[in-house]
C-alpha cells in the first residue's frame, strides 16, 4: 500500500490504490505461507494461499487493465476535495491507503489462521473451495460481460441488462463476499475459527453497504439517465430474477454500465 501510495502522487491518480488492494492479500497469503513453516497443516496452508493469490493477482490484474490511462476515479476526487489542498497528500495516506491496508489485514485473519491449524483439510473446508469457486467464477463472468459490453461502441449509453447484470446490479461485489465466506470456511471446522467470522462479515459490509455499492450507485445515480428504472427491476446484491420482462427495455436509455468496481 505505501508503494501506491507513493506512485499515486507521482501520478497524481490514487485510483491505482485499487490494484494494491487484490496484491495486498496476496502479501498477507505468501507472508503466512512462510512465517507458518514448520507449524499448521501444509496442505491447507498451501491451499489458503493458492486461493488468496488466484483470487488477488486475477482481481488486480482485471482492474489494472480497465483502469490503465484513465483519469482519477471519481469516488476518490470527491474524497480527498474534502481536505485543504496543502494537506491532500496526508489525507489520502491515511484515508486511503492506510485505511486499507488495516481492512486488507483484517479481512485476511481467516487466511492468516488457517496458516497455523494442525488438521488437514475436511468437508467444510473442501465447502469452502467449492464456495470460492463459484464465487470467483461469478465475478469474473461478470467483469468479462461488462468489459465486453463497454468495449462495443454501439452500447455507448446503453444499459448492460443482460447475463448476471439482469439478475444483480453487481455480480463483482456478490462474487467477493462468496469468495471470503468461502475463505473463512477454511478455518469453519476448528472451534477458534469462529472467532474470525467478523472478516467475512466485514467485506460483506463493506461491498454491500460501505464503500462498495452504495458510492458506485451515488454516483451513476447523478451521472447516468435510467438508472432508476434500472434499479428499480435488478436487485441492488443478492442475485434474483428481474422484475418485470427479464430485464428487458428500449434500447439506448440507460447507463452504458450497470456497475462496476
């Protein structure tokens, strides 16, 4: 995180504190991997990290690609306009960059845990995997659809109302809470796993009720016409079919992204 943080004000551009989040577990994973040597299970040692770093350098990777010689992200302008020019370059340290890192390591205790368990990896565990899977392939189905979508100058002001966006206004953000309920069912099994359930708990929060959803929605709820219409047949996380005619409506009048990270 301080190594974005000292490119986002060379650059200018704190959106790039985005791609530090995915390589940020992927840190905390490989850190556990070795500091754990010689202590828990290597097999679900080697499993935790494995799932991390998939999970982390694909997320990193997507973002980096999407967001390479794009302007500051929006949601972090209107952040750091809070505070006195002179005093921005702090702000966003500590606001941005370090806020997360302390997010990234709590959300991570799952992983850091199952590190150091004895036992090798039962029936909730291999759950788990299952459930990391599919959430991984949720929100990668979804990016790929929306990166498709934006791609095609033809949908220029069009609302992507098809494939997962039918069913969820954010299959990426639904996709990341399977991913670590799955993660934190890698320690489900032993009594003092339980103690981290708030790091599941947590991420959920924060993409369905913090940072995630609802300032992505503010904003595309001023900049993009038909976004009411959109949301009021999609559900806002939870996948569900549309209301009405399947997500069905004209053509050209709504957003040209239903969501996004």
């Amino acid at each position: 995180m301080l190594a974005a943080f000292v490119t986002g004000v060379r650059t200018g551009r704190h959106r790039g504190v985005d791609v530090a989040w995915g390589l940020a577990f992927t840190a905390v994973a490989l850190t556990g991997f070795g500091l754990s040597a010689g202590h828990g299970d290597w097999s679900r040692r080697a499993l935790a990290t494995a799932l991390v770093t998939v999970w982390g350098v694909r997320l990193s990777v997507h973002i980096g690609r999407r967001g390479r010689g794009a302007p500051e992200d929006p949601r972090y302008a209107r952040m750091l306009a809070k505070a006195p020019p002179e005093r921005r370059t702090a702000y966003a340290l500590r606001k941005v960059y370090l806020l997360q890192a302390a997010l990234a390591w709590f959300v991570s205790l799952p992983v850091q845990a199952a590190q150091y368990l004895p036992g090798p990896p039962g029936a909730v565990v291999w759950a788990g995997v299952g459930l990391w899977g599919f959430g991984l392939l949720f929100e990668a189905v979804g990016d790929h659809q929306l990166a498709r979508f934006r791609a095609d100058p033809a949908n220029r002001g069009r609302v992507l109302d098809r494939g997962l966006w039918a069913w969820t206004r954010h299959p990426n953000y639904f996709g990341d809470a399977c991913v670590w309920w799955g993660l934190f069912l890698l320690v489900a099994d032993a009594p003092v796993g339980w103690a981290f359930v708030g790091s599941p708990l947590l991420m959920t929060w924060l993409l369905a009720f913090g940072s995630g959803r609802p300032m992505l929605e503010r904003q595309l709820g001023v900049t993009k016409p038909g976004w009411a219409e959109y949301t009021a047949r999609t559900s806002s996380f939870l996948p569900r079919p549309p209301r009405g005619r399947a997500g069905v409506r004209p053509r050209g009048s709504g957003p040209d992204a239903a969501g996004g990270r």
